[in-house]
C-alpha cells in the first residue's frame, strides 16, 4: 500500500501541472489565462504550495484535454523533455480532429510507460 501525504500529493499534482504545461508549449501566463486564474496561481500549484479546487481541476482538464487521473500518476515524471518536444510538435503539426486521436494514443502510452 502506498502512503502519501498531503504535501507530496500537492507536488505530484504540481509536476503533472508543469509537465502539461510545457507539453502543451504554454507559459504559466497562457495558462493562467485559459483557466481563469492569475498567473501566481499557478506559480503556487506547479510548486506545490497550493492545490486546486473541482473547477479549476475541470477546466485544467478541459485545456490539457486529460482525464483528472491523470494529474495523480507519477507517470508523467518519466517523460523527458526530448519526449515533451517531440509529442508536441506532432500535436502542432494535425487538424483537431487528429489531434483528438493522437490525445487518445498519448494517454495509452503514458499509462503503459514507466
């Protein structure tokens, strides 16, 4: 069984912020922006020192295009930049629709990885 707590949780869910972020080729101002915050917030969430609330979750959610699980898994600390770049330069190269699909191949494979 695996005991965490309430600071380490806060950080996990924090790195998969910022791994997202950067995935996603965003800067913690364009974030902030398309979820409603101020910049700071994010700041504090990516370092740990704050956590969010159910909405700010759903729209992180909504941007990411992630399930909510998928900011708990310490999966995502096993990407490296390079695979950070690369994903995201795919992601830039299709139409949305594509993008959908490659979304949904992505989650597969960051669930298989470790």
């Amino acid at each position: 069984m695996c005991m965490i707590d309430s600071n380490e949780l806060k950080k996990l869910f924090g790195n998969a912020v910022k791994k997202l972020r950067e995935l996603n080729k965003l800067t913690q101002e364009e974030l902030a922006e398309r979820v409603g915050v101020q910049t700071q917030t994010i700041t504090r969430i990516e370092t740990g020192r704050n956590f969010v609330s159910s909405e700010l979750l759903i729209a992180l959610c909504n941007v990411f295009e992630v399930e909510p699980n998928i900011f708990f898994s310490r999966r995502l600390e096993n990407f490296s930049q390079n695979d950070i770049d690369y994903i995201s330069k795919i992601k830039r190269m299709l139409p949305s629709f594509e993008n959908a699909k490659l979304q949904e191949i992505y989650n597969i494979l960051l669930a298989m990885k470790k």
